[in-house]
C-alpha cells in the first residue's frame, strides 16, 4: 500500500524548515522505505532536507533503532562476550583480518558482518576473497556455527539485516546525500548492533585516503557513533586514525592478505599491529569495565600486553586458518601476486604527502578496486608503498612496488606522482591523534 503522499511532504517541509522530527515521523519514513511504500523522490528529497538540516541526537537514535528494526539480528551464539570493531574505511586497512582471530583467541566471541569495497578503499569480504574458495554468504545458522566452533566469522551482511539501509544508501549515493553525519551514524550503527553486542569499538579514519577528509568531520563522526552506540546499551569507544598515508605497506586484495598474515607471525608493518592491539585493547577494557566496574587507561594498558603476548604466540594465526578454512578457502601461506614493477625516488628530497585518493584510484585501474558497484576485482594486483611521510630518501630509491599484469608503467608513473617529495625536512604523521581536540 502506498503511504499518503501528503504527509510524506509535509514531513519533509518540515525538516526543510529547520524543525526536529518526531520519532513516529521518522518511523514512517523508515517503513515506507523497507516497504517501498514511499516513491524513491520522495526518500532522496527527504535525505536531501536531512542533508542540508542536519540531525539531532534524538533523530539520529530514533532513525538508529528504526533502521535496526526494519530487520533481524543475529543471537548470541554462546555465553562468551561479543565484541566487534567498525572501521570508516581507509586505504591499506587490513585490520579486521587479524583483530578477529586475536580476540577469539583470548575466548571473545567477534561476529563480524563486513562489507565490500566500492571507490579507493577497499573491502574485508573481496580481501578475504582472495583465498579460492572462501565464502562470505553463511548463513545465520552458519554464523552460529562457527561462533561456537571458532570464535571469529567475518561473513557479508545478509539481506535480513537492516534492509531499510540498504535501499536508502543506494538512494543517498545516486542523490549526493551520502555525507551527512546523522545519516552516515543511521547507516553504520544500524548493521552494527543487529550483531547484538556488549561492547563495539569505532575505528574513525580521516586524511587523503579515508571517507572523512579533515579531523574535525571525523570527531564530529565520531561523537555521533559513540553517543549512539551507548545509548542503545552497548559499551562503545573509539579511535581515530590517520589515513594521510596507507596504513602499513600493501594495498590491494591478496597483498593485504599477505600482510595481515605477516602481523599474525609477529611480524610486518608497526603501524598495522599498533592500530589493531590498540583497537582490541579497548575492547577488551570495555568488556572488563563491565565486570569490574574500573575501566580506565590502566584496564587499556594491560590489555594492550596481553594482547601483545598473545598475537607473538601464533595462536591467532591458527585461528584465522580455522576461520578460512571453515568458510571454504584454501589458505595458503602467501597468495601469489602479479608481476612486480619497481617505483624509485625522481630527486632526493623527504617524502612530504602520499596522495590517498590517487592512489587509490590506481589500485582501481589495475582492477584492485571497484569503479562501480559489481565490478570485477583482480585480487592479484596492488602495490606496495614503502615511503612514510618524513622519510629521507635518495634519488633513484625505491618508494613502492606495482604488483600489475599490465598497464604498469602508467601505474609506476601515477605513483611515483602521488608520493611528494620536500626538498626540506617534513614531520611524520601522528598514527592515532588524541580523540578530543588539544
Ligand atoms: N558506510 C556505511 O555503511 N554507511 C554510510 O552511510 C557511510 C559509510
């Protein structure tokens, strides 16, 4: 049945205006959405109005618990407590992959509902993908299952949850509405807590190759998130992160693995083990807040060491091949790439900015990364960047590898044209600035 035209219009005059919507007008909205009771112009014009108007805290929970119960969420699966971790997505992510075996291994339960990737950054399922026959399509009975087998899933949302999302994030996308922190908070949350969680920790990226472009949109995210997430009684903290460079070295589906592989040996990328122990850290504070009732810093710290201990004991590797291989993958200990193709420094100089979005966008050329929606990945193609802002480097160095079957001498050049070099000095990047500003 279609909802009266009319009162959809006067809804949306009102928030064109300026006025606060009642929870009943944003459940009618959210209704007409998954019943495709309200015309699409009708939505996108209304996305448009929240846009421009923005939301208040009380929107943004009423449209929250809206959005979440316009479809299922997962059980618990066992009495162990459930965690997990959101990331706003930033270039060379490949921190799910290792956070959820790690937690799993200190008796954590991590049901983790991921996405793919669509435009520079990339995403968890097509990484894990790169294992020959890896699914990401279990079912809830499958997500139960492994949860009381192994501890950790990292599986595509199904078409159960949150369906209210799916249709308006499709709608926001082709309307240019995507940016709107009520909306964006809507969205995230929504798929988040339908895993039904105790505790939930916001990795909020910001810099060239993240969503969020400047700190002060990500902490104005962030508060968003946060404030949400415990008001609908979950324990939420966050980091934010910053994405003016790739996090760790390789980016691109089965480089990344390769990578988050290496972190699971006690090795690779600082930057990448740091991010990951300090997420998983806050977890696990968040978790003994609850039972202790004395969550602060020194609840972070010790987590941090025990977390530490236990990802140098290579028990979480065997969890994540458990992992792989109960979804149907075969693991391997390092997926082939591409041919590699080496990029050295023009001049001598200290590198001063690594563009995200371009290189981003060659990850995308070489079939890395999805232009549009469905597009097929080559998960064999990438590249390795090994310049860090505040790097010394001499002329003819090496500053990344093009891992390409072809096309790879327009890829070297596009990167050796993001990497700017300074003839002066250039301070390093701070990994993960302090959450509220100075
Ligand atoms: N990611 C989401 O899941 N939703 C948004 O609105 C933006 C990013």
């Amino acid at each position: 049945m279609k909802a009266p035209l009319l009162l959809t219009t006067a809804i949306i005059a009102k928030k064109r205006d300026g006025q606060e919507l009642t929870r009943d007008e944003i459940a009618f909205i959210v209704d007409g959405i998954t019943h495709a009771s309200i015309p699409d112009y009708q939505i996108a014009s209304w996305a448009m109005a929240v846009l421009c108007r923005g939301m208040t805290t009380a929107e943004t929970a009423a449209l929250t618990d809206c959005m979440l119960d316009s479809g299922d969420r997962l059980r618990p699966a066992t009495d162990r407590p459930r965690v997990d971790k959101h990331s706003t997505g930033g270039l060379g992510d490949k921190v799910s992959l290792i956070l959820a075996p790690l937690l799993a291994s200190i008796g954590l339960d991590v049901p983790m509902l991921s996405g793919r990737g669509l435009g520079i950054t990339g995403g968890t399922l097509d990484k894990l993908e790169s294992y020959e026959g890896f699914r990401a399509d279990l079912s809830e009975d499958e997500i139960d299952q492994q949860l009381r087998s192994i501890g950790c899933v990292i599986t595509g949302t199904t078409k159960q949850i949150a369906p209210a999302d799916r249709k308006l994030y499709a709608l926001r996308d082709a309307t240019a509405t995507v940016p709107s922190v009520g909306l964006i908070t809507g969205s995230i949350m929504s798929k988040k807590l339908a895993a039904t969680l105790n505790a939930l920790v916001l990795d909020v990226k910001f810099g060239s190759g993240a969503f969020m472009q400047s700190i002060d949109q990500a902490r104005e995210l962030l508060s968003s998130l946060v404030a949400t997430g415990k008001r609908m009684g979950v324990r939420t903290t966050a980091l934010l992160s910053d994405m003016n460079q790739p996090l760790g070295e390789m980016v691109g589906n089965a480089c990344e693995v390769n990578e988050a592989v290496e972190v699971l040996r006690g090795g690779g990328p600082n930057d990448v083990r740091e991010l990951t122990l300090q997420l998983c850290a806050q977890l696990v504070a968040s978790i003994s807040d609850a039972t202790n009732h004395n969550g602060d810093q020194h609840d972070v710290q010790s987590a941090y060491q025990r977390l530490a201990d236990e990802l140098d004991s290579g028990r979480p590797l065997e969890r994540y091949r458990e992992m792989i291989t109960a979804q149907g993958g075969r693991f391997l200990d390092h997926l082939s790439l591409h041919p590699e193709h080496v990029v050295t420094a023009s001049t001598a100089g200290w590198v001063a900015a690594v563009d995200g979005q371009a290189i981003g966008n060659t990850v995308i050329s070489l079939k890395g990364g999805r232009a549009r929606m469905g597009d097929p990945i080559d998960s064999k193609s990438g590249l390795k960047i090994i310049a860090k802002v505040g790097q010394e480097v001499a002329a003819g160095q090496p500053l990344a590898h093009v891992y390409a079957a072809d096309g790879s001498e327009r890829a070297v050049q596009s990167v050796r044209d993001a990497i700017q070099l300074s003839d002066s000095p250039v301070a390093p990047l701070t990994l993960m600035p302090p959450v509220e500003p100075n």
